[in-house]
C-alpha cells in the first residue's frame, strides 16, 4: 500500500475541502448518510464475514457484539450523520482582527486542520461518525481501522466515498488504510509530510503506541482514572448517589469513576452505606486499613490500586487527613481527566477546582459527564486528557486551527 | 544526572506556582531582574569561559558573538523580564460560563500548561528569556541548552534561583539540565510523567530530533520558507519595497523572504528592476528559464531551490500563468509560516488569504512582521509551524491550557 499516494491525495482532498461552504458540506454529508441506509445490504454483508472470522478465530463475545452491525445500527450511523448537518459549522470565523499602529489588520480565522488521521479498533460506526466530523470541518480523513473489523470499513468507506464523486464532492476527502499490518501504521505514524494531525481511538495500548511512534502531532485520548473526593461536610445522600452513578451506570467507559478518596472524619458513617449501595451491583471496594476497619468486605488495597483503571465493578479507597491529602493523591495517581469534590464548603470547592491539575474538574457531580453531547457540543471526536490544543471533551471545534491573516498596503518591517 | 528527580522538583514547584497570584509572580520577575543586573560580574565571568573554550575549539565568529554576554546584554536581559512584568496575565479567565439543561454550570478556566520543557542553542539570554514567560503565566520550567553556553546557563540559572528563594517563591520553578549529553537530551524528550509540553528553540536540525524522539507533545517553533507572490495586478513599486524589505532587512531569520512566484505578465517589467533593488545588497537571484531569459544574472534554479530556506542573500524566482498556479506551487514547497501576495485584485487578495496553507498569509506587506511584538502580543515564545494549540506568534495565551470546571448540586447521569 503506497501511504504517500494516500496521503498526496489526502492533501489535495484537503485544499478542495478547504473551498467548500457549509451548504455543500452538508449535502455531501447527507448524500453519505442516505447512501449507507441504501447500502445496508452490502455493508451487512461485508461485515458478515468479519463476524464470522472473528467467531472463528475465537473472539471475545462483547467484541462479537461491538462488531456486529445491523440494520438499526447502520440507520443510528446515517442519524449520527443527520445530526452533525444540524450542527454549526465553525470554519470561517475571524476571531479578533485588530489594527496594528502601522495600520497592517492581523486577525486569526478558523480553518479546518486539514489532513486528520485517525487510529482506532473495532467498532465500525467510528468509521461512519469520525468521517462526518471532519467533514463538517473541512478536513479530509485517513482512516486505520482494526484488522478485525477491515471488511465493514471498506464497505463503508466505498458506500460514502461513492456517495461523495456522485454529488461531485472530493471522494479522497475519506481513504481507508486497507493494509492493517504493523509496519504499515507504524509508516503511517510518520507521514507528517502529509497528515497534520493524529487522534488516536482506543484503548490505553494503542494510545502509547501512537505517542511513541508518531512524528505527526497527537491529540491524545485518555484513559480515566477518575477520583471522587468525599469532604468532610458533604453530603452523604449526595456522595453515594453520584459514586454510584459514576461507578455503575456504565462501567468500560473513561468518565467512570475508579477511585475513591474519603475525608477521615466521614469514614465511618458513609463506609457502611456504600457498601451497601455499591453490594447492589456486587462492586468490589479496594480500601485502606482505616476503611478495611469499618467495612470488612473491603480488601485490601496495593499501592498498584490507586493508579489502576479498572473498567469493571471494582473501586479503591483512600482516606485522608484533609483536602490539601486529597488534592496531592489525586494530582498524583490521575490520569488528567475527570475529578470530582463533594463537599458543601464554599472554600474547599473553590480550592479543589483551582488545585486539581486534570481537564474536567467538578463540585458535587458525577464524572461521568465528561462527553461531548452532556457538555452541549453536539458532537465528539474524543476525550482529550493532554494539555496542548484542546483539553477534555473535543467537538468540532477541536478539529479546527486558526491562520493569522493581515491585510496591508505596502508596509515593510522597520 | 537524575531526570526524574528533575521532573518531580518540577511538577511541585508547578502546583506551587498554580496558586501563585500575578502580584507574587510579578514580585517573583522584578527580584530575578534586579539580581541578573546585580550579579552581572559573576555571570560575566562564567560566560568568559564559555567564550574561551568556544574560541579554542574555533566556534566561527558569529557564533562567538551570539554567546558572548556584556554588561550592556545583561542589563537588556533584566529589561526583557520587566517588559514581562507589565504583561497581563492570562492566567485564571473562565471563558465561557454556561448552564445546562440539567442545571450543571461549565465553563472553562484559563490555566497554566504546568512543566514547559525548552530546548535550546547557543544564545544565554533565551535562559532568562524563556523562564520569565513561562513563570508569568505560572508554569515550571525545565530548560536544557547547549554545551556552548553551559557555563552561562548555570551561572543565569543559579541567579534566578536564588532569588526566588529569598522572595521565598519556588526556586524550582527553574531547573537547568546540566548534562548536555545527547543521551540525557533524549532522556528528556522522553519525560512526558512530568513534562507536559516540550518546545524546541534553534534550527531545523535540532526541532527535527525533538519531533522525532519525544514523547512529550511537541510545539514545532519552525524553518520558514517564506514565498511573495507579485500578482498581475500588483503595485510594482510595492513589490520592489516590500521584496527588499522582505529578503534583506535580516537574512538569518524565519519571516524572511525566501522564494518569489511572479505573474507572468509582470515579469518583463518587474525583473530588471527587481535585479537593480536587490543588487544593492548582492542577492542571488535563482529562477526558472521565463525569469533567467530577462535577467541574464539570474541564476538557473533548480527543483532543490523551491523548497529552500536560504538564510541568506540568495533568493529563487519562479513564474505563473495564473493565481492558482501561484497558490500550488506555495501550498506545495512552503513550510506553513508566512506568505505574501502584492496585488490591487479584490478577489485574488481574498482567494490568497483563504487558500494558502500557512500560519500567517499576508496582502500587501512584508513577512518579516511574523512576531510576537509586531503583532501585539508583547513576548514570543517562538513562531508555531504546526496546527495545533498555537499556530503563528506564541505569546503568553500559547504558554496556557484549559480545563473545564464544573459546578453541580447532586446531578447523576440517566
């Protein structure tokens, strides 16, 4: 596979798009989300047959289930579609133009990022949904799906790439990498001559991957090893709800809660309640001693737990002497994403919010709110826990940069 | 050397700074000024050895000029921070409160990146340069400079520290990577535990190892290749000023002009002039066969010569039948920095603006105001050649991050 013909075309793509105004954009889109519904014998199909490799090579049932596509699925695809044409279309603006005292005017104007190349693993709806955002803004799309999803990718891409030359739209604004071999992305890492940015979607293995081997600047997704801190003064009613919530509601995602950091004086009269609450749901509690003494079905907790991730109805605890504890345990063992104080004093909220080094700090809310759609963007392309570019949920903004641009007449630099 | 301790003193020394008011940091800037001024003879005499030991070792001339410190250049070092002081602090704006349906209130607070990591050459003064952009807008910095300046380097950092620590501010705030070895660099480029962002300052050679080897993201302070295309329409009297100012006012620097793209219609009255203009300074004009058959001084160019960043009096000329000739040809050989088009052409003025892929694209006036002063930010941290997070002149704003904050009373998600 010649990655240097994709990504050649990829850029040209990206000029082409870069012409583009939104009317046109959203017909393309909705041409593309009409054509997979037409299409759904084919890609159902397709994705057939990697279902049936994957029960054959002994997959994971969730990953079964994940894979599969069905009529339904491919219509909620084409909807995810509809509802990014509804969105605004953020290029275009000029943030701030200003005259200089020379008289040069220099504003910054949003322009899509360009080329964006996405990684990901085995759901193919990203396949459908990560297109459509960057369409919207203006940015033409590499693709690298995973091997085991590789004939419901080509279905798709070939169903929307077809869509787009039928309404006379650039069809390289979308290219799948077919080949999904290690060298292959690895290469693809290092295309920077052609990709200008890189999003990872995954799991923690892959992201590290990325960082490691990447060239092309990473906008990296994150893991959530996200913390509540109960206060001394919260509100117990309070705090178990929304630790029950973040940890239970959905328990693979990143927002999740795994961690928990209990004030000392609290300890005894919320352990025993939370235990029951979290029993509800057969939640393993991994404490300390101070919490083990009050609630004997914790286990013990390894220094191992409070970095941990868990994904699973498992969740450790800590106590602590008082919030400034707090705040160093939680700075120390997170992963930059989701946080949450519950407390009713007015100065340890403030405190926390200012102190906690992640991307979505909150009071008295679950974490699990961390997410595109809850905070109104209408979209998301990921979570971002780094701190370069965007920070937290990313909407279509975050597949955007700005260029200066000055209009003069004549100045020269004394 | 212990780049992990290095990493840890930097990360607590960043919390410290995070609950740092501007007036303590403002405070914390004018006792470091003050100091470099005050101990001006022992830095002199560190520098001394830097300068001896480069002339042994036959460091060319305009080298030795660059490292070599006066009184005059270290009192223009402690100027540079009190330009700082007077700065506004970015640091602490929420930018955009909003509630939502559920009564959540986001919004998203200004904050400092944390731990900067710079790289650096020969020159001391970007020592004092860099720490006091990165302390004003409260982050840690962990600098790593040349072999050439070591001598310098400690002696400025050693300075800055000990007067942070009388004003009882974090010293660690600077920290100075004293082995220069090309193992401990790498190491560095590898401390994303601690480093949050890593900018390196200096040629192509070094940004390309940083991009390359880092794991840390990167912000890519770039090479520029920097191309004026003179319209059909253009004010040749202004092409001429703007041509001149353009490649001659400084040779060594990434806003000057590189390449020129001319209009074929202009180019038999334009190049005899433009040769005249430009052999004031003796620039080497190398063009394509349409400019070398009007001029015959001029230099056939080669294929290597459209992708070239000179950095000196030598200049390539290429023609085009049309604007979007001139715009391929730009968007294929420029290195994204800054772009000019000379022209009275409303429409091609607009098209230019919005096509050309660049972090600055300019009608009508010289690339050389690609700068942080120029364009009114007061500092500059460098120059972005990249998309992401900051694209163009950094100032301060490019030294923060954000982070959502998020104020609720008990919501749990459905």
């Amino acid at each position: 596979m010649d990655l240097n013909l994709l990504g050649q075309r990829a850029k040209e793509a990206s000029y082409a798009m870069g012409r583009l105004g939104v009317s046109d954009k959203n017909r393309g889109l909705k041409a593309c989300a009409d054509a997979l519904v037409a299409n759904a014998d084919s890609i159902l199909k397709a994705n057939a047959l990697d279902v049936e490799k994957g029960i054959a090579n002994g997959m994971h049932q969730g990953l079964v289930d994940r894979l599969k596509l069905t009529t339904q699925r491919i219509e909620a695809m084409a909807e995810g579609i509809y509802q990014v044409i509804s969105l605004d279309d953020p290029v275009g603006e000029v943030i701030s133009m200003k005259q200089r005292p020379n008289g040069l005017m220099i504003g910054q104007k949003r322009v899509p990022l360009g080329v964006v190349g996405i990684i990901y693993e085995a759901r193919p709806n990203v396949t459908a949904d990560a297109f459509a955002l960057c369409f919207k803004t203006g940015n033409a799309v590499i693709l690298k799906g995973g091997s085991d999803a590789i004939e419901s990718n080509i279905a798709i891409t070939e169903c929307i790439r077809a869509a787009l030359a039928k309404e006379g739209l650039p069809e390289d604004a979308i290219q799948l990498v077919t080949d999904t071999s290690r060298e292959t992305t690895v290469e693809l890492m290092k295309l920077s001559k052609y990709i200008d940015v890189l999003i990872p979607r995954g799991g923690a293995g892959l992201i590290r991957a990325v960082v490691n081997n990447s060239t092309i600047p990473v906008i990296e997704t994150g893991t959530g090893n996200c913390h509540i801190f109960v206060d001394k003064s919260a509100d117990l009613d309070m705090a178990i709800s929304i630790i029950f919530n973040a940890k239970t509601q959905r328990i693979g995602v990143c927002n999740a809660c795994e961690s928990l950091v209990l004030h000392k004086d609290i300890v005894d009269e919320l352990m025993p309640r939370l235990v029951e609450k979290l029993g509800e749901k057969d939640v393993e509690i991994r404490g300390d001693e101070a919490v083990q003494s009050i609630a004997p079905s914790v286990v013990a907790a390894t220094e191992d737990d409070w970095g941990r991730e868990y994904l699973d109805y498992i969740i450790s605890a800590k106590t602590v002497n008082n919030i400034d504890e707090a705040i160093a345990h939680i700075n120390k063992y997170n992963t930059g994403h989701s946080e949450a104080i519950i407390t009713n004093d007015y100065n340890n909220a403030q405190k926390f919010l200012n102190e906690i080094d992640a991307a979505a700090v909150y009071v008295n809310a679950s974490t699990r709110f961390t997410d595109g759609f809850e905070f109104g963007f209408g979209a998301e392309i990921g979570i971002s826990t780094q701190k370069l570019h965007a920070r937290g949920p990313m909407g279509l903004l975050a597949l955007t940069t700005t260029k200066f641009i000055i209009y003069g007449n004549g100045q020269v630099r004394k």
